[in-house]
C-alpha cells in the first residue's frame, strides 16, 4: 500500500462513506484498498467480518468505563449507532468493492443474548479486551493462541502507521491552519438539543463559533459549520433535519436579512411547503430549490431554480 494509493483512494472512500467523520474514515482507507485488491486479485465475492464485536463485547471506549452500568450505557450508544460509524465503513468499503459481507457478530438474537449478559462480567477487569468473547473459543481451541490472545489493533494502526502518516502531511499541505480559519464558514441555527450542550460542546472543541447562531425556541437544531474548498463549495455539512418544523414563514420574515446582497439563496426541498411559498414570494436574490430526491422534486416544481 504505497502513499499514492492513499491519496488516491481518499475521495472515493469518503463519497462511498458519505460521512466526514475523522475516524471512519481513517478506519475505512485500508479495508477499502484490501477488498479492492481482494476483488481485483482473487475470484472471492464473499467476506466474513467481525464487527460488532466491539460494541458487544468491549473496547478502548469501554475498557475504562467506571461501572458495569457505565459499560451497558455505552455498548448500548455504540449499538444504537453502528450504522453511523463501524458497519457504515464495513458495509460501504466491502460493497462499493462488488464483494458481500457476512456478519454473524451482528445477528440479532445473538445481539439480545450478549447485550443481556451481566456486563460486569464484560467489563475489563482480566487485563485483555473482550475476555469473555475469546474464553468461548478457547475450550475447542478452534484458533492458535496465538491469534486468540494477542492483543487488538485498530485497523488503521494494524495496516501500518504511514498510512496515517501520509494522510496527516497530505492534510497539512492542503490547508495551513490560518487559511482553514480563514475559510471556515457556517450557517447554524440552534434550538432544543436533545443533549443539553453537545452541540455547542463539540463545536467549541473544534474551534467552530457559534456566537452568531440563530435560535429557534422550542425546535430541535440544524448544524451545517463547513470548512470551504479552494474551489468555493462546501467541504463539510452535519445537519438534524428536525428543525425544519420550526422554519416557517413567520421565521424568514424576521430573518429575510440573510438574503441582502447575495448571489444566490439554496433552499432545501425538505422545508414545509408554506416556507418555500414564502421565500420564493419574498426572497430578494435568486432563488434554487434543492430538490434532494425525485419525490421532493416533484413537490418543488412550482419553484424552478
């Protein structure tokens, strides 16, 4: 895997993902290059997969959880979320290859049976991680020892350091740090959070400001803080399409002000119907309504961009 592969493949993995999260990514950039190699070298169409193993069993998130309760709390999160992180990069990396996963850690009644055993008992109290996990197999001896008690790596640290490496100082010369906080733009309005503060946590870790976040009482919060490419679009949006009932036509009219002096206003689609007659009747720029899906195209017709 050499450093122009890396590089290379960065685009395709981040469009196959569709997220921008750090870690997926990094994660997903030597599983995607195995199975391609894997597809491109050998007749193999299907894989076997041990995800949800962590989530289920333990890892460095829970390894250091207070309490069993604080174990279960957390498994439970990262359960609940697998389709965001772990099996997004595994689903994605291994299909957008034309190989098929199978995973039989992710099956749900083995799924109930775990996550209903007492998680004191998978807490890490025996000085290796997921000890209950490899304990079953232990008895057949079905695997050495050698690859049944050796310790985990991360699959971004397992396929070599330079690999990381590489995309850090590919990262470093693309944006110096005065230009990315020069080019960082963001559009947020917040309302009710259903994690009192983790937005605005988050994004005070990341260095995103928010002090000129629009509110919107009582709604849930729409967060798009995006670092702009060299080419002017977007490079990054996160959003909870919740708010979206509190954006009413009463709403734009006390804060049309945004649309003074611009080239071009984009509307979501997913805006009630009275807000886009609203801001297609009143906006002062041009006015392109995004139609996201056929469907919403559809609805969007008397609104042509």
């Amino acid at each position: 895997m050499t450093r122009e592969e890396v590089l290379a493949a960065l685009p395709v993995v981040i469009a196959a993902l569709g997220t921008w999260d750090i870690t997926t990514i990094r994660a997903s950039m030597g599983m995607y290059l195995c199975c391609k190699a894997i597809h491109e070298k050998t007749d193999i169409r299907v894989l076997l997969t041990g995800e949800i193993s962590d989530e289920l069993f333990g890892y460095k998130y829970t390894d250091f959880a207070p309490s069993a309760g604080a174990f279960q709390q957390e498994s439970k999160k990262r359960v609940d979320e697998l389709h965001m992180y772990d099996v997004l990069r595994a689903d994605r990396c291994i299909s957008v290859n034309s190989l098929e996963a199978r995973v039989p850690f992710g099956d749900l009644d083995f799924v109930q049976y775990v996550m209903a055993v007492d998680p004191a008992l998978k807490m890490n109290t025996y000085g290796m991680g997921k000890y209950l996990l490899r304990h079953a197999f232990e008895k057949d001896r079905l695997l050495p020892d050698s690859i049944l008690w050796r310790q985990k790596a991360a699959f971004s640290d397992a396929v070599g350091h330079s690999m990381v490496d590489d995309l850090k100082a590919y990262a470093e010369e693309k944006y110096t740090d005065s230009e990315f906080e020069t080019r960082r733009k963001h559009l947020t309005a917040l309302g009710r959070i259903p994690m009192p503060g983790q937005v605005a946590d988050s994004c005070e870790r990341l260095g995103i400001d928010l002090s000129r976040a629009l509110h919107v009482p009582g709604g849930h919060h729409l967060h798009l803080p995006f670092p702009q490419r060299r080419d002017g679009d977007m490079a990054l949006a996160v959003s909870d399409m919740g708010i979206y009932e509190a954006l009413t036509p009463a709403y734009f009219a006390r804060h049309l002000g945004f649309s003074t002096g611009a080239a071009l206003v984009v509307a979501d689609a997913n805006l009630p119907q009275e807000a886009l007659d609203y801001l297609a009747h009143h906006c002062t720029a041009p006015l392109l309504v995004d139609p996201v899906s056929t469907v919403k195209g559809g609805e969007g017709a008397a609104h042509p961009g």
